[in-house]
C-alpha cells in the first residue's frame, strides 16, 4: 500500500492535491482514500492531507501514522512541530520539499536517514498562484511513486478542476507537466510500505480526571482573550452589532458560543462586544434567539463612528 501525505498552508491546495494524485491512482486501476484535515480556519493556516493506494481493498482508516511519502509544499512548516510533518517519519520514508534552499541544506538541518528530494519553487508566490502548489506536488508525487503516467495525472488535473475556466484547467495542466518532468530522475524511488497491524499496538494508559467545579466547568465561560496582545479583531470583515431593543439580555446563549470569548455580560445585562479580539465569525449572529445580533461591513461601522466622532 502507498501511504502519501501533503502538508502546506490553507490557500495552497492541499485538498486538491490528495484529490488529483487519488484520481490519478484510481485511473491507474488501484483502490484510493483520500481525505483532509484542517487546523484552525484562517487562510495561511496548516493544513494536511492524506491519500492510501492499494491494489486491494484498504481497511485502515485515520490519519496516517508511518507514511511512505511526506510532501511539503511550505518548507517554513517543517519545524513547526504542531503542524506534524516530521511525525512518523522512518528510514525508507522520502521527504520531498518545494523550497528554494538545497537538497544538501536540510539533509544538515534534518538529519534524516531516508531519501530527502527538494522540488524547485518555479511558481510565484502570489495570492492568485498559491492554489497551483498542489497540483505542483500531487504531479511531482506521482512520478515518485513509478507507477503513475503522465497522462493519468493530466486525465486527473482535467477531470478535478473540470468545474473551473478552461484557462486555469489548461494552466494547471501545464504546470502538472513541469513538476511530473522535473521529478523524472527520481521516478519509482516511493516503495509501497507494508501492512500494519492494529493489535501490535501499545494500548494507551488512561488517566482519571476528576469533575470540575460548576464554576470551572459551566458552558457560560467568559475568559479572557488567548492573545491579549494580538489585536484579532483586525481580521474582521463584518462586524456584529446589538441592536438592544430586541435583546433578551440571554447573553450567556451568545457568550457561551463565541469561541473567542469576545462576549461579555455588561452592567445593564445586554452583551457587550471585544471588537479587540472579535474575528467577525458571525456565530453569534446565527446563536442570538431573538435575532437581536446583527451583522454589518467592518467598513460601513467604521466610516460611522467617524461620523459620530466628527458630530
């Protein structure tokens, strides 16, 4: 079975990687699971997918443990230990990294037994190029597997991407082409890896957790922000606003659903707004039973307290 995984950033194509290199698998006759897994959800935030390939049917299932390839389509990631890119890495696993440093670089940096590949970063790195990344690295993936055409990555660019404009498909194609020539020499180093088995694994030792107090552990929290210090709430688009005539004073509802603990109960009841740490998710807005929330362009508010300052 081949185990694939592709970690970079959101905006890059992550999921669009595992789900090319996946068509190009299945064309080529092999049974195919691909799937993703998000982290935080901001643009720029990591991400990783994975994609098994086997010739039977593939009963393993999660997130994959000891991959064969690891494909890293934002070098800054590798030493980022949340983001997991070094996890389950053995001898035999090739790591194959867009970066413009050298092969030798992160062999010192790294220090790894097995095969490290550095594909060349020819794309620019503009916001309207990040998402060609992934075609990128699914093409270049592919090659390193030996088993994958050319023809079947172009058929899976074509059939993937059919819903976008003929120009970006075309586009994606081209770039597909490049990555898959550029891996050339390198082509079939990406041995399959063996069967694993889940009754060789150590079962976990479980610790009991007594209950929290009622005032610890009451859904109503109203903590102060993780970033004091980092200013959110400049993330915002639209902004939400109280409109107190309709308010309940229930603030405990859309306190309780804020994930920032933005949301605090003032003097009089009604909800009060951290537009310091508020990221305009518009949970809150959804929550609010009386629809007393309501949702306006971060712009639009702006340009009114302007107005009320300057009156």
């Amino acid at each position: 079975m081949y185990r694939i995984r592709f970690h970079g950033r959101g905006g890059q194509g992550m999921k669009t990687a595992s789900r090319i290199l996946g068509t190009a698998f299945f064309i080529e006759g092999f049974e195919v699971q691909d799937a993703q897994r998000y982290g935080a959800e901001r643009r720029g935030a990591p991400i990783f997918a994975y994609v098994r390939a086997d010739r039977t049917a593939i009963h393993e299932r999660g997130v994959i443990g000891r991959p064969d390839l690891v494909v890293v389509a934002d070098d800054t990631l590798v030493p980022v230990s949340a983001a997991g890119v070094m996890q389950g890495i053995g001898p035999d696993t090739v790591l194959l990294i867009d970066s413009a440093e050298s092969e030798k670089t992160w062999r010192e940096r790294l220090n790894l037994q097995g095969p490290i590949l550095v594909l060349p970063r020819l794309i620019p790195l503009e916001p309207s190029e990040m998402a060609y990344v992934g075609t990128e690295c699914a093409a270049a993936a592919a090659c390193l597997t030996g088993i994958i055409s050319l023809a079947s990555v172009r058929q899976a660019v074509q059939q993937e991407l059919a819903y976008m404009k003929a120009g970006v498909v075309d586009r994606n194609v081209e770039i597909a082409s490049g990555a898959f020539a550029r891996m050339a020499a390198h082509s079939g180093i990406v041995q399959e890896g063996g069967t694993t088995s889940h009754h060789d694994r150590t079962v976990p030792s479980w610790v009991d957790l007594p209950a929290d107090d009622i005032g610890e552990s009451s859904p109503a929290i109203y903590g102060a922000a993780t970033s004091v210090a980092v200013r959110t709430g400049l993330w915002r688009s639209m902004r939400p606003v109280v409109d107190t005539s309709r308010c309940n004073r229930c603030t405990w509802i859309c306190g309780s659903f804020c994930p920032d603990s933005a949301i605090a109960r003032g003097s009089e009841g009604y909800p009060q707004i951290d537009l310091d740490h508020c990221k305009g998710c518009m949970i809150c807005v959804a929550q609010c039973p009386p629809h007393a929330i309501v949702a306006i362009p971060e712009a639009e508010a702006v340009a009114q307290e302007k107005e009320g300052a300057a009156s």
